[in-house]
C-alpha cells in the first residue's frame, strides 16, 4: 500500500531482480541433478530450498568422529525419542542434524506413516541408502500388463540413455549380470564380497536356476569421479563424506551446477505456491516465505522444476489453487496426492553358518549383496497368490560386540575373552518389495491445522493391501528357505511389519501417463495441463517396482532438463 | 483422608506402579559412580588390555542411564545398585568395592541368574516393567566399553580409514575382532 507509484516502482525492480530462466523447488536427489543440467544448458537457474544451506565438507560436523566422541556413544536419548518419535527411528546421534525436527514440522497420520524428512541444501541426498538399480520394462509395462493403476507413458529404451549419462556422473559401483529384467549399467568396478557371501552366491545360483546374486549397486565410488571420492570404506555415510565418497547434490551435482556461474541457491525458502497466468495457460514463478523472517516472496521464470519430494510436491500443486484451478494445480484428473507407494520391507531372514572359521574381512564397506528379482517374471516363475515381486539385499559379517553382548551370559575375563574375538558368521537377508498404486493411499490438507508459516498440514492416509501382506508372505519364506538350501542353521525369519514411510521411498502422487483424466504428468514429466511446470522427484512414479527408486529419479530427471531446454530454444515453452 | 484410602484401595499394586513411575532419585545414581566402575569392571577386568574402570564406563553407564532408559528402566536400575549394596554387605561383610574379584563376579552372576526370563514371559515384563538392573549393567557395560577408546581400540581393532574393503582375509590365531562395521 502507501505511495502507488512508488509500489509500482519497487515492484518493476523486484521483478527484474526476482526474475531467472528456471525456478528449480527442492535441492534434494532430482533437485540438484535438475540444477546442475539446467546452469550446464546455460539457463539462469534459482533454486529454493526450504531448509538451511549445508556446504560439502564444512557443515559435516560428525563425520570425522569416533565412536567414544559421542556423548550418548550413537545411542538416541529417551527425549529424542519423545520429541522426535518418527525422525528418531531413521536418526542416530551421529546424522540427527540431518533430520527435521518433528515439533517443528507436523503433519497428521490419518493411519500411520513415518515421514522422514531432511530439510537442508541436499535434502535427503545426504543420509540416502545410495543402492541403485535400473528399472526395466518388467516394471514399465506392469501396470498394462496387470490393469493396475495406469500405464507408464514411457519404456525402458526411453529412459536406458538417461540411465548412462546419470551413472557416470553419479558412479555407480557395480557388476554386470546380463538380466534383463535388472538391466546392467555403466558401472564402477564392483566392491568384494566376503567368502559367506561368496559361498552363498555359489549355492543359491547353483540350487536355483535362474536366480542371480550379485554385488550391491552403490552410489559409492570405488574408484574416483571427477575428483569425488574414492570410498574410504568407512560407512559412515549418512553424516556426509569428506573424502566425497559416495553421490549426493551437496558434494555432486550442486557443486557443477555451482560452477557454471549460473545458479543462484535461495535457503530458507518455503514454497507456498507456483503461480498461474490464466491467459496464458503458464505458470509465471512461485511465491515463497522466508522460513527466518516469515516475509512472502515471489519469484519469475519461464519454467518451473518441481522437486520437493513427493509429498511436499504433491503439498505444493495441492496449494497452488486458481480459477484455472480450483482443485490444486494440474489437478483436473484428482490424481495430484493419490497413488502415495513406499516399498514395504524389513521381512526377511537370518541365520548363522557355521565353517569358515580362519576366515576374516577388513575394512567397512558400505554396501551388501543383491538378490534381483525373481518372482512373476515369466510363466515359470508365476505366482498365483500375489503381483509383482521384491529383491533382496543381503550382507555377510562375523557378529561382534555389538550382536552378542547382552545375550552373551557371566562376567570377568572369560567373558572380555568371549567378547571381543570376532563370533560366528551370519548372513541378513532381507526383502524389499513392489507396492501398488492405490488410489486411496493418499496425501491432502487438512485445512484447519496449520503450521508455523500458516501452511496447511499435510495428513496421510496410507495402508498395505493383500497383495503386499501375500508377497510378505513368500518374502520371508523364500529367505529362509535359501538360507536353508545354503547350509544355514538357527535361522531367524524375522517381520517387523513396518509401516509406510519407513523405507523412505514415498512415491506416485503425481503419476505419469497418457491420458490427462487419469494422470498428472506426461511421458516427459511436464505437467499436462501447465507445459512449463515440471515434477521429476518421486511424485511421477506410476508403479513402484520394487528396486530402490533414485537413481530412475535422476534419469527422468536429466532427460526432462533436456526435453525442456530443446523446446525453450525452439520456442515451444 | 484421600491418601489413606487410595492406599487402601489400590495396596499392593499400587505401590508397584509407584516404583517404576515416580521421579526415580538419580542423586543415588550420581553418588555411586565409583560403584559403578566397579560393577563394570568385574564384567569387563583389565586383563592383558585395558578394564572396563580404566576405559571410563561408570561414567558412560551414569550418562546413559540418565538420558537414554525409560523412567521404568532407571527405577529399576536404582534400585539394584542399593540392593548390590546390601548384598555385598549381607555376603561378605564389606562393600562391593573391596570384594575379590571372584566374589563380585559370583554376586553378579547370582543377580544375572534370578533374573532370567526369556520368550514371551521375558518380552512382556520387559515392555510392563521395563529393563532389569542386570539387562541394562551388561547393556550399558558393553556399549560403554566397546565404543571406548581402550575398549575399540587396545581390546579390539579399530581402523579409523580404512580405505579399502578385503572380502577375504586369514584370521590369525587369537586376533580380535573389528570393534565397529
């Protein structure tokens, strides 16, 4: 208000100033891959990211600590778990700072759903489990093939390049298998297994035609990267890497992207909303608050990437309400919050094997061994009871302290004796599995509650059906039964029937697809109904697979920076 | 009047329920650190490396109980260490300090065995009354221990950086293991 013509003046400069080419919302795994293909394509790029700024080695308090230099020595003090209850179960005493607080930052389980978040310049890119396998066209045509859900408007040969150039940029360690169904990648050398592993590989692939255990597929360098890494095999990842042994936007992709000269990093930048220009059916900027000062900012740009992670994306689109839109942007078909997937895991298997005594490993490698898939594949491994399938990850170890301590009985120094060898060998192993698309799994606001900048919060309704509890079923089954067929004993099976959120794979509530009724987003993940808004995080996933999802979000990710600068030049955005 | 007949009416179960949730008395904690050593290093003694009283675990135990035990847990605890007292005492006429080391491993090893309940009997105590005094010493003494820097470190192998992963290696005649993965 005050002096009009001073408002207006203010306003053309702040316009000017407040104006790039491409406004990128998140700076998490596709945030940062999305900052770096947009500054390296030329494009003034401003990315806002809600939490605070975390620079590569500087702000990696923990990372060079030992284990006697914390107070709690990793273990979560009670107040931690009373103030913090779900961050708590993803934190420990050396990452904590790498989480929200749950005061903070509420939202409403309507049925419970673990939100893990990490609010800073890297976002969850940080603490991520860095496994990463291709998706292949098992999973893009599972959803025509099943009448589930809708059909991906895309297949493997449209993402298989994207999948290269992501990989040798991130590196990704890891050993080729020839599967089709887990297409190989442009790998790193592969880390070593140990002989348990070894000894397992040898059987499982010997007793059962077909199925294939592997070394994990890690986003650890095993061997440097553009002057990142190598891995130090220390496996105290989630605290970050000084040595940039392992991928994430803070050591990688915003590093690049800062390079360039053309990016601009906004922390503290709560997005509210992106705003629309009715007439010109285009999305003109977004308008944020300043999560320290509580002002109300906008921002200009001919596009829009949407990487806020699924939910907080899904949140965003739901927020961005106009004439056009009353429903949330982009959101005619309904679909925007719905189809929420998260992998349902934590059931598998251990067991102790006995032999290998004189045998020993050095060194803490970051990373376990893989079992692809190997259910519905083909009429021969056909399951009547369940859609779909799950892979396992696996690590071979000698218990230590750690596992046998308090069970272990007496006291004195036979105990200190017993305590301290290494013990027997085990193998964990343990599936991570495909979830549907369930239309009434779903995010939305509740618009009474609100939060500290006056957003609504966001409430989650989510639950697994019979076929996740069906193939749970055969998840445990089929481990003990490999264990069994290995020469295993004491096996464990073990279900700690977590639930949604806690494998932090939250995905699908933006879905792609060809047809604008039923889906939100197009086969190059623009909005169908805003061309120059795009989403590239977990949101745009139409089926879940079952293979840890980021390194497709940064494929997907790459190959829409490209499709979207191709068409600014040529005038089509 | 109101006191008396709550405690009439609730009597015996009333008073379990106190025990493990009242405000438990941690000065008692924080006046016996030095029995606190003592306890761990009777289960951990320094043999041909470092005890668990060299490694500083009555300290480590005292911070861990304070912050990190339910108040059910810490009751519990507080109320074991007065009975080790006694027991001491009752036993052998002498505080628990001054004990052989034989003698505190058997009074130690009679608390372990009294408490012993497994399965499903052992799961829903633990979950109604929380950790016994013994479950959280051992808990409390190997964690304390083990993540020390004589415990990681002289007891076990620590690598700082180890730079590289060997899958398979010969493990040599009395080596220790790794103390973190």
């Amino acid at each position: 208000m005050g002096d009009p013509a001073q408002d207006i003046h203010l306003n053309i400069k702040a316009k000017e100033q407040h104006t790039y080419d491409v406004i990128v919302i998140g700076s998490g795994i596709s945030g940062g891959w999305a900052a770096k293909e947009l500054c390296e394509k030329g494009l003034k790029t401003l990315v806002l990211e809600r939490g605070r700024d975390v620079v590569h080695v500087r702000d990696y308090p923990t990372a060079l600590l030992n284990p006697w230099e914390f107070e709690h020595r990793l273990q979560n003090p009670e107040k931690d778990r009373n103030e913090n209850p779900v961050q708590s179960t993803a934190y420990d005493e050396g990452n904590k700072h790498f989480f929200v607080s749950d005061k903070e930052h509420p939202y409403i389980q309507a049925s419970p759903f673990n939100w893990i978040r990490g609010y800073q310049v890297g976002g969850r890119s940080l603490t991520w489990g860095r496994q990463c396998y291709r998706l292949s066209d098992l999973d893009f045509t599972a959803n025509a093939k099943d009448g589930v859900g809708v059909d991906w408007p895309i297949r493997y040969s449209d993402i298989a390049p994207w999948y290269d150039y992501v990989e040798r940029f991130a590196g990704i360690s890891g050993q080729k298998e020839g599967l089709l169904h887990l297409p190989d990648g442009e790998f790193l050398p592969a880390m070593e297994m140990n002989s348990l592993e070894r000894h397992f590989k040898d059987t499982v692939m010997k007793k059962y035609p077909g199925r294939c255990v592997t070394m994990g597929r890690t986003a650890n360098l095993s061997a440097g990267v553009g002057g990142r890494g190598p891995c130090q095999y220390r496996n105290l990842c989630s605290r970050g890497c000084p040595f940039g042994g392992y991928f994430s936007s803070n050591s990688a992709t915003l590093p690049a992207a800062m390079a360039t000269g053309n990016l601009t990093l906004r922390p503290f930048s709560i997005v509210t909303e992106i705003l629309y220009d009715q007439e010109k059916k285009r999305a003109t900027g977004v308008r944020i608050i300043d999560a320290t000062t509580h002002q109300t900012v906008e921002y200009y740009a001919k596009i829009v990437f949407l990487n806020a992670s699924t939910i907080g994306s899904a949140a965003i689109l739901l927020r961005s309400k106009s004439g056009a839109f009353p429903n949330g942007m982009g959101n005619s078909s309904g679909q925007v919050g719905h189809n929420l997937m998260d992998h349902h895991f934590r059931v598998g298997a251990e067991g102790i094997y006995k032999g290998l005594d004189d045998e020993y490993y050095s060194g803490r490698r970051p990373n376990g061994i893989y079992v692809p898939r190997f259910r519905n594949l083909d009429a021969a491994t056909n399951r009547k009871d369940y859609l779909r399938g799950f892979g396992y990850q696996g690590i071979g170890y000698r218990k230590i302290w750690m596992d046998t301590g308090e069970s272990m009985q007496g006291s004195g120094a036979k105990f200190k004796d017993q305590l301290t060898k290494p013990g027997p060998w085990s193998l964990w192993l343990s599936a991570w599995g495909e979830t549907l698309p369930y239309y009434d799994n779903f995010i939305e606001l509740e618009e009474g509650q609100k939060d500290q900048w006056g957003l609504s919060l966001v409430k989650v309704h989510f639950s697994w059906r019979d076929n996740e509890k069906a193939m749970r079923k055969d998840m445990q089954a089929s481990a003990v039964e490999m264990l069994s067929q290995s020469g295993f004993e004491n096996i464990d099976p073990f279900d700690f029937h977590p639930v949604g959120g806690d494998c932090v794979h939250e995905m699908g509530t933006a879905r792609m697809g060809n047809d604008p009724a039923h889906s939100v987003l197009n086969r190059w993940n623009q909005l169908h109904e805003v061309k120059n808004v795009f989403l590239t995080d977990g949101s745009c996933m139409t089926s879940s697979a079952c293979q840890n999802p980021s390194l497709t979000y940064m494929a997907l990710t790459a190959r829409a920076c490209d499709f979207a600068v191709t068409a600014l030049k040529k005038g089509d955005l | 009047m109101g006191l008396l007949i709550g405690g009439a009416l609730v009597g015996g179960a009333g008073w379990e329920w106190w025990r493990l949730h009242r405000q438990p008395p941690m000065e008692v904690l924080q006046g016996n650190l030095a029995l606190l050593d003592d306890l761990a290093e009777t289960i951990i003694p320094a043999t041909d490396t470092p005890g668990a009283k060299a490694a500083g675990v009555g300290a480590a135990i005292f911070t861990l109980v304070r912050d990190c035990a339910d108040k059910k847990t810490q009751n519990n605890f507080i109320e074991g260490l007065q009975d080790v007292i006694q027991k001491s005492k009752q036993l052998y006429g002498k505080p628990f300090g001054e004990c052989s080391q034989a003698q505190r491993e058997q009074l130690l090893d009679s608390i372990e065995s009294a408490g012993q309940a497994g399965g499903l009997v052992g799961k829903v105590r633990k979950r109604l009354t929380g950790d016994s005094f013994y479950t959280t010493l051992k808990k409390y003494t190997v964690l304390g221990y083990c993540t020390s820097k004589p415990g990681a470190t002289e007891a076990m192998r620590y690598d700082y950086i180890p730079g590289k992963y060997v899958g398979s290696l010969p493990l040599q005649p009395g080596q220790r293991s790794w103390s973190t993965r």
